[in-house]
C-alpha cells in the first residue's frame, strides 16, 4: 500500500489565518522530506523540505515539522494569503541518498476564504 | 532558477497514435529526471527514472515498451507513449533534480515541468 498519506481530503481557513496540513508515512527508512504546492493544470511546485535527521525547518511564511516517532510530518503556513489556494502534497525519497523518485501522499485541497 | 520546461502541454490523438513528450531542465544539469502520471483529483504515481547515457528504470507494473524513455543528455529526457489508446490517457509530468550538491546538506529536491495532459480518442 501507500507509504504516504493524508489526514484530510480539504482544509478551509480564513484569508490571514495560520495553516496546518498533516502527512503520515509508514516508511521508518526514507531520510527525506518534501512539501509541493500544485496549482491546477500545473505541475507541483517545490516548497520546503527536510532530512530525517532534523525536526523543524522554517522557510518564508512556511515551516515543516517531522516527529519520526510517529512518522508524521506538517505544514504549517503563516498568515494564509488567496495564493496559497491548492493542493498540497508531501511526498517522501526513499532511503538511498536521494537517487530513487518520490512517493506522493494523497494530497489536501487548502481552500483560503476572503 | 531551478525551472524544468515540459512540451507539448496538452496533446489529442487518435488510438493508435505514437507520443512523445520532452523534459528539459533550463538552467541546470541534470543526470537523472522521473516521469510520473497523475489521474484527476489523485497524487502522482511514479512510472521510471531516467539516467542520462543509460537505461531508464521503470517502476512495477509500467510496462517498458509502452512507456519509452530516452534521457540522451543532460538536459533532456523524452518519454514517448507508444500505439497509445484511451486508457493510456492522464496527465504526465517530468521532474529533474539539479547534480550540482547543495550548500546546506540536503538533497537537491526534484523540480516538476507543468505537464502534458494526453487525451486519446
């Protein structure tokens, strides 16, 4: 089965607000991380990742945060804007240095209300 | 920087029909890039892993001689969807990781063109 999934199909805020979305993987070895935003009719557009051996990396407006106890990785974006509307995934690398593809979750659909 | 091009963006064919698809990495190099397929409303499902000079390597299931893949530099991976019919029909998308090592220890992270959205009639 899939080694990547998500807790929630969509995820509606308020225009401003804080968000998280929330990923689980089943795979103990993968070393890597990923969060992708895709717009439709687009290709997933890369926006932060992180290694296994780390627990919080924080970007522009977006921080992802990985508990290898409990193999779940999130998302969290600061003062949500219209843009960020899309579907967002996480995906994983398998272990082996990063040379293997990735393994997608299921995705959530964030929808930003004015 | 860091942008993959992906052509034609949208093709309609007939049964039968042969495809190809181009991936370029505009401004980096890349030895290897991947070919995933992304049905409506789902996550992408990887097909093969393209290596610049040498076979590609498909993923369990993705038949080889449908799907070829040819990666003859290291900007430019084709995949071509051979007799296609209409089952073969999807959203097909190329991502590229740059060989140059980051600063910060992580691995390079795989870029993604916009997709070829391949209807067969």
């Amino acid at each position: 089965g899939e080694s990547v999934g998500l807790h929630l199909p969509t995820l509606s805020v308020q225009e401003g607000d804080n968000s998280i979305i929330n990923c689980a993987y089943s795979n103990s070895a993968s070393d890597y991380f990923i969060w992708y935003k895709q717009e439709s009719g687009k290709g997933p557009q890369f926006i932060i990742d992180i290694r296994s051996n780390m627990d919080k990396r924080q970007g522009q407006r977006v921080t992802v945060l990985l508990n290898k106890t409990v193999k779940h990785l999130s998302l969290q974006i600061a003062a949500t804007q219209p843009g960020d509307s899309a579907v967002y995934f996480c995906a994983e690398n398998r272990a082996g240095g990063g040379a293997d593809g990735l393994t997608f979750g299921k995705g959530t659909h964030l929808i930003i209300q004015p | 920087g860091a942008v993959v091009s992906q052509h034609p963006s949208r093709v309609i064919c007939k049964s039968g029909t042969s495809v190809k698809i181009e991936c370029r990495s505009l401004d980096f190099q890349a030895t290897t890039m991947f070919w995933y397929r992304q049905f409506p409303k789902k996550s992408l499902m990887l097909m093969a892993t393209s290596n610049e000079g040498s076979k590609a390597t498909y993923e369990q299931g993705v038949e080889k001689d449908k799907f070829l893949i040819n990666h003859a530099s290291l900007t430019l991976s084709t995949l071509t969807v051979t007799s296609a019919h209409p089952e073969d029909s999807s959203f097909y998308i190329c991502s590229a990781r740059d060989n140059v090592p980051r600063g910060d220890g992580l691995n390079q992270p795989q870029h993604f063109g916009d997709g070829t959205r391949l209807s067969i009639l």
